[in-house]
C-alpha cells in the first residue's frame, strides 16, 4: 500500500519536491530503490537536485537499500554515481562484479 501511494507521489505533479524527506529520512530514491522500481529510480538519477547519498536515520542509503534487498538492477544504476563510490566497501563482491561488468 505504501508504495503505491508513493508511486502516485512520485509521479503526480507534486514531483518537484523530489529531494524532500518523507519518513525518518528516507528520501524518493531511497524509497523508490528500496521497493526495486527501476524506472521510478532511472529517473530521479536523472534529475540534478537528488541527493544520491542522502541518509536516513539508520545511516542507510538508497544503494544500501537496493544491495541488501537483492534488487540488483537497481543498485546497478548506481555504477556512476558518488553513491557507488561511497558505498562500495559495504557492497558485496558479487553487486561490485556484476555492476562493473553492465
């Protein structure tokens, strides 16, 4: 239900406050990344104002998020963003493998 009602926020026309904070922190990426919506991400990587290692309030990313819930594609997307770098030592070496290898 949650990520329904923010799939709808997401795409509605409030869009521009893409890089506000929901919930304890987490932000549309997070939130997008941790459900695996892989277009919902693609496009706010896209967009200049998100903040790709924003936090939340257990210190998590929207790439730790998409690594620890297997959503390989997801965190795929992150291969060229400051996000990857930042958190490449918490990633596995399977997600570091095969991100590099896309």
């Amino acid at each position: 239900m949650i990520v329904l009602m923010t799939d709808e926020w997401l795409c509605s026309s409030a869009v521009p406050a893409v890089g506000c904070v929901v919930q304890v922190g987490w932000t549309p990426l997070i939130i997008a990344s941790s459900a695996g919506h892989t277009d919902i991400v693609t496009y706010l990587l896209q967009l200049n104002s998100v903040d790709v290692n924003a936090v939340n309030s257990t210190g998590q990313t929207a790439l730790h998020y998409a690594a620890s819930k297997d959503r390989l594609q997801v965190a795929c997307l992150f291969h060229c963003t400051s996000a990857f770098i930042s958190a490449w030592p918490y990633l596995s070496s399977t997600y570091r493998t095969l991100c590099l290898s896309l």
